[in-house]
C-alpha cells in the first residue's frame, strides 16, 4: 500500500469511527478524537477539530486537520503516490 492509499484509508477509518460513535451515542469517544486549536494570536476565535495524525507521522505532536489531510491526499495523487 502507498502512501496516497494508507492516508486515504486512515482518514475514510477515522470519519467512519466517528459516524459509528455518533450514531451509538458515544459522544465522549467523538470529544477524545479531538484537537483543540487556540486563537492564540488575537484573530479568529478558538476551536476543536477533528486531528487526523496518525501514530507514525513524521510530527507526532503536530496534529492535522481535515484541510490538511486532504491537500496531502491531493500532492500524494499528483506526485503519482497512488
């Protein structure tokens, strides 16, 4: 498996498991999938979001966001990583 398809996958698997929590009233296993982003420098307000790292990512403290998991999925496509 590449790398395209292993981010594809972990990424589809994350969205599933939180549908699955959602749809069993599991709320407290949806807010421990999340990651907490701090307005921290004056604009925009504070948020939690969904972190998408997965454990042998090359920044493990660094979570990823939806965003950036899919421009990721995109360069892996363009690049041929499929």
């Amino acid at each position: 498996m590449d790398q395209h398809d292993a981010l594809q996958d972990h990424v589809v698997d994350t969205l599933r498991g939180i549908i699955d929590n959602i749809t069993k009233r599991d709320y407290q296993s949806v807010l421990d999938k999340l990651a907490y982003s701090g307005s921290g420098d004056g604009f925009g307000d504070e948020n939690h979001f969904i972190d998408f790292s997965w454990t042998d990512w090359a920044e493990k403290n660094k979570p990823i966001d939806i965003g950036e998991a899919i421009s990721i999925l995109d360069d892996l496509l363009q690049k041929g990583q499929q």
